[in-house]
C-alpha cells in the first residue's frame, strides 16, 4: 500500500486566529438550527462543499451524515442527486437551491424564479430564510478552508 502524504494547511485556519470571527460563523448556522431537519441541512453541506472543492467540509459533512443514519447511497450519490432516486422532492428542491446560490457566477440569473419557486412549494418563509443562511453560512467555511487549503481531517497547521 502506498503511503499517504501529510498534507498541511497554509496557515492556522482563520478562525482560530480571529475567533470572534469564529464565533459569528458558528452563531450564524446555530441561528437556524431548529428550523430544517439536521440531515437535509447536512446534505446541502456537503453538495456545497463538493461544488467548492473543500475537501474538509466534504469529509466533516460525509461523516455528519453517516452519524445521521443516512444510507450510503444518499452520502455516495449526492453529487448526483438528479438521476438518482434517494432524496425527496423537498430534498431535491434545497439541493438545486444550494448549487444554484453556490454557483451564482454561473448564471445571467444567480438564482433564478423557477428555482426559488420550487423550493417555495416544500419550505415556509422561515424555511426558505434558513435555507437561505444555511447555504450562505458553508459557502463562508468553504472558501475560508479552501483559500488556506485546509486538508480533511483535523485542523492543522
């Protein structure tokens, strides 16, 4: 077997350096913890983190979601939720949302009506709001993990 390759973040992770910064971040995702179910939010996590390329995020939230009691084949299959039958409608709405909001660049419309709107038929305004936070809230940890190449596992420096 080949051996692994000790892979080192760039720097101590921002938030250990400034952490009242870490603290908003987390405070801003506990904001909303209540109001969608602890394994959906997960899955949007780890779309997101999958989209970013943020290998810790990717790894966290693949974990997050086996302690969840996910099966694999919803871990192993997010990334192509579409031709797939293991999410829910609701589900596959908050996950075109996330790609979508993650994506922003990618589209004349970042995030256009017809997305919004199908995630508006599962999600209440406060739903939709913590979606919304949600999404914003991994995107945040994503490019700070990813801008000082934070590897998977433990926090390193």
């Amino acid at each position: 077997m080949e051996k692994q390759t000790r892979v080192r973040a760039r720097m101590r992770h921002p938030g250990i350096v400034v952490p009242e910064a870490m603290q908003a971040l987390l405070a801003l995702g506990a904001s909303v913890q209540d109001d969608l179910p602890s394994e959906l939010v997960a899955l949007l996590h780890l779309r997101a983190s999958q989209i970013n390329g943020c290998s810790f995020c990717v790894n966290m939230h693949s974990r997050e979601l086996k302690t969840e009691g996910a099966s694999d084949e919803r871990i192993f299959n997010v990334a192509a939720w579409r031709e797939t039958a293991y999410y829910t409608d609701a589900e596959r709405a908050a996950l075109a949302l996330t790609e979508t909001a993650t994506r922003l660049s990618d589209h004349a419309d970042p995030v256009p009506e017809e997305i919004w709107n199908e995630a508006a038929r599962y999600f209440d305004e406060r739903g939709l709001a913590a979606l919304a936070i949600q999404i914003a809230a991994i995107n945040a940890w994503n490019r700070l993990n990813v801008i000082i190449k934070q590897p998977a596992g433990p926090f390193s420096h």
